[in-house]
C-alpha cells in the first residue's frame, strides 16, 4: 500500500491548508449575540473549534449544555477539567428558545461528560431535545452525546428524545486510548455505538487523525465501527489546542483524507466526511438525510 504524505512534527509551522480566517460578519454577530444574551456555552468556542467563523457566520452553532466544566481529562480536549457545578434545570428551556430565536433547520447539540451524575445528565439531554421539538417541530437535531460509562438505561433516556442523528465519537485508534481518553474504554465506546444503532438512531462518529495512529489502524477502526452498527463517520485533522495538550505528531496531507474517505466507504460506511479542517458538527446537516 502506497502512504500518502505528511509533515513530520520538527515542521511546527501549519501548512497552508489548515489556515482559516477570522469570525466575522453579521451573521457571525446575530448568533454571538444569541449564544450571550441566552448564557449558553458552545462547543465552538469551548473547543477552539477552526470551524466557528464558517459556521456562525451561516447562522449555526452546536450548543454545549450540562455546562462547559468536564469530569474527564482527555489529553486532547481544550475544555476545562474539574468538578463541576450544579447542572441548571432551566438551560433545556433556554437551548430551546435559542435555537428557535436563530431558525436554524438543523441543531446539534453535545455535552461534557457529567460522571458524577448518577444518571450521566441523561434527563437535561432528554429534556433539551424535546423543548427543542416543541418550539420547534421542523427543526432537525444530532446530539453528540459522552461515554456513558456502560449505563445503559441512561443511554436510552439520553437518546430517546427525538432526535434524528445520534453521534459518540471514538476521537483515536485503540493502541492510543490509553494516552489520548485515560478514562475511556474504546470497546465501551464501541458498544454504545453497537446499542444506539439497536434503539433505531441514525448513528455517527468522529476520529482525529495526526496523533500517532497508522493507516492500518484507521482502517481497523472502521471495520471496527461498521461492525458496531456506524452509519456516518467524520475525519479531521487533530490540532493542539495548547501546549499543556499532547502534541502534533503529525499534519495530514489532504489527499491522504481523500483516500481514507473512499477506503471508508468500501468498508461500508453509509458516509464519511474526510479533510483537515473537518469536526463533529461540521456539515452535520448533511447528515440527516444519507441513505442508511
């Protein structure tokens, strides 16, 4: 097999395809506004998502909710770690009227991981999604939703809400668990996966490329994730969000995304979004109307 190139990580400067420009324009402003005036988090700012300048500026956000304070420490995330506080019993209400304020035809919506809560914040997710459907039945919605650490019954109040599109990234390849999500389980991950395609959800994923991994465990973690029921996974370049996170190991070439994308597909993948620039949400209405 023939590898595609990439940059080594001595070449710390950022190619030129990883480049983005500033959030700007009205749009961009309305949804700022929105997200500030509602005190909601977004992942788009909490994750220092490449994305926000295109996304906002097309009216669209993908809402945090459960806070912006996780239990996990993921060695690649850029959201804070500690305990958090006390959930809020209004933001359903809030994300609702937000989205409907903003007349987007397409939310997602994710969370940090909540452990310390019995129920994983399964009843805000439920909640959140039906307040959505109220105020706004046309509305589509993908929930990227956390492990849940083998809480099942918690899974199943979490994406019962009614949704159309129900995401769990597995983020790396198995050999680098340990390093990148120490507090995760990739056959747990799977798992989900395998039980949210078996409630009947439209099921996604996402994993960052540029950590270490090799093709061949891409690869597997395809097969891995088709097994497991996966219908749309989405491919993105990793990128250290600060220098307390593990580092680059290396910058993909686009056209290695490309291959990995058609390699997915002849997997059986229903859909797969593959580029340097690509994240969870990133044309995640897209999403909602592939063939499965």
């Amino acid at each position: 097999m023939i590898e595609l190139p990439t940059i080594q990580p001595e070449k710390r400067k950022k190619p030129d395809w990883l480049r983005v420009k500033l959030p700007v324009g009205k749009e961009y402003a309305k949804v700022r506004q929105i997200v500030d005036q509602n005190k909601l988090h977004t992942i788009c700012e909490s994750g220092n998502c490449p994305n926000m300048g295109e996304c906002w500026g097309a009216g669209t956000a993908t809402f945090m909710i459960l806070g912006n304070v996780c239990t996990r420490s993921c060695t690649f995330c850029a959201v804070a770690t500690g305990r958090p506080p006390e959930y809020d019993e209004e933001e359903p209400q809030r994300v609702a009227e937000a989205i409907h304020t903003m007349g987007v035809k397409h939310a997602v919506l994710t969370s940090v991981n909540r452990d310390e809560l019995k129920d994983r914040g399964a009843e805000i997710w439920y909640q959140t999604v039906v307040k959505t459907k109220e105020l706004s039945p046309e509305t589509t919605i993908e929930t990227l939703i956390p492990d849940v650490k083998g809480n099942w019954e918690a899974l199943e109040r979490m994406i019962s809400g009614g949704q159309e599109v129900v995401s769990h990234n597995m983020e790396t390849v198995e050999s680098l668990y340990r390093r990148v999500r120490p507090q995760a389980k990739y056959a747990r991950s799977l798992e989900q996966t395998k039980r949210t395609k078996e409630f009947g959800k439209r099921t996604k994923s996402g994993i960052m490329l540029g950590l270490g991994e090799t093709t061949d465990e891409v690869h597997k973690a395809m097969d891995d994730l088709v097994a497991n029921g996966l219908d749309i996974l989405t491919l993105g370049q990793y990128l250290q969000p600060t220098k307390m996170h593990i580092e680059v190991a290396e910058f993909i070439h686009p056209d290695k995304f490309a291959a990995y994308r058609e390699e997915g597909l002849k997997r059986g993948l229903k859909y797969v979004e593959s580029g340097p620039l690509v994240r969870s949400s990133y044309h995640a209405e897209r999403h909602v109307n592939v063939p499965i």
